[in-house]
C-alpha cells in the first residue's frame, strides 16, 4: 500500500517535468500547444496514478496516452474483468474526455 502511495506520487512529481515541452509533428509544425500538451501530461499522470492505486491491477503494465483528453491504454492485463476495470478506473478521472482501450488479455 505504502510503495503504491509512493510510486504515485512520483508519477504526479514526473508531470511537473513532463508539461514544458512542445510536441511536434513530423513536419515541425505544433501538434498540440504547449498548454494543450502540459494539461494532457497531467491527466496521464492522474490515469497512472489512478491505475496504480487500483490493487487488482498490475499497472506497470499498462501503457497510458493522451491527446486532448482522449486517453489511450495499451498493454497486457490477465483478464478481460481486468480490462474492463482499467476503463472504468481511467474513465473516472478528471479529464479524460474518451477512453480507448486497447489493452490486450494475456493467453
């Protein structure tokens, strides 16, 4: 409980570092702002927080993308009960407009 509590408190301190940059598109014009880009690095870091707090959940190996508020999961869970709870889990944060979730069952 405690290393959880820990290992989402630094994703939350990552975001910090992680909402300054610009991203760009593959021909060097802005694909998003940098406001844009900063507001999706924190709902990201929220939706891995989130997915860590959840114990039925191995989040280390979940992969979690956002782009203007649609958030993407990726990654292997060991049952679809599994995944249908990581798009609950992500669908209840603040910001997420969308949830794609594109997680895949372990065989």
């Amino acid at each position: 409980m405690i290393a959880r509590k820990h290992i989402a408190a630094a994703l939350i301190g990552a975001a910090t570092f992680a909402t300054t940059p610009l991203v760009l598109a593959a021909d060097g014009q802005p694909k998003q702002s940098a406001g844009e880009y900063a507001s999706d690095a924190v709902v990201t870091t929220k939706v891995k927080a989130a997915l860590v707090a959840e114990k039925e959940l191995s989040a280390l190996d979940i992969s979690v993308e956002t782009i203007e508020g649609v958030t993407t999961l990726t990654g292997d869970v060991d049952t679809t009960a599994h995944k249908d709870l990581a798009g609950r889990v992500v669908g209840g944060v603040d910001g997420v407009r969308q949830v794609n979730n594109d997680l895949k069952v372990k065989k």
